[in-house]
C-alpha cells in the first residue's frame, strides 16, 4: 500500500508543476530537480524502499509527465547523491542543485 501511496503522490506533485515547465529551460529544470530530490527522499526515507524500486517509480512517473524532448534531456544531466548517514538527497547539473533533507519530525523538506 505504501508503494502505491507514494507513487500517486509524485504523480500529483509532478502534475501540480507541469503548468510551470511552460517556462525557459533553467526553471524547467528547478522544478523537476525539486520536485525529483523530493520524490527520492520520500521513496528512500519515508517509504523505505529500494533505490530500485525508487529509480523504477520515477521513470514511470517521469515519462507519463514529460513530453516535451528537451525536458527529457534535462533529466538525463541530472547527477543523484543519496546519503543514508546524513539523511538527504541531492540532485544536481551544471546550473543547479537540489537537496531534500530528511528527519523525524519534519519528513523530508528544502532548506532556506
């Protein structure tokens, strides 16, 4: 059920932001680095599933969101640093950098 849960969750948060994918590429790639360090921290943290399980889920949400090419190509860029001690997830290319912590009271959140 949790596999589920969570699978039905990244598809609404990549559908609450496929509006804003309409921007240029750089906020393009915000959005999906963002909302892709949250899909891993929640997968691997709160879910506790496999980085498999995780890596498989976010392809098949992935490609049922993207459709334009060049998006596809941000993705491929993208470079995942998942450390288990530290709890957190970052993603990140050239421009760019993500990173979704994880504790016990908040979940998994962005920093400021």
């Amino acid at each position: 059920m949790k596999k589920f849960s969570i699978i039905g969750i990244i598809i609404y948060i990549f559908t609450i932001f496929c509006s804003y994918l309409l921007a240029d590429e750089r906020n393009e790639a915000i959005v999906i680095m963002n909302a892709s360090s949250k899909h891993f921290c929640n997968c691997v943290f709160i879910s506790e599933m496999s980085l498999d399980f995780c890596n498989e889920s976010y392809q098949r949400v992935i490609s049922a969101t993207l459709h334009e090419s060049h998006e596809d190509s941000i993705i491929s860029n993208f470079e995942l640093n998942i450390d288990e001690e530290n709890k957190y997830v970052e993603i990140k290319n050239e421009l760019y950098s993500s990173i979704s912590f994880f504790n016990d009271q908040k979940g998994c959140y962005f920093k400021n």
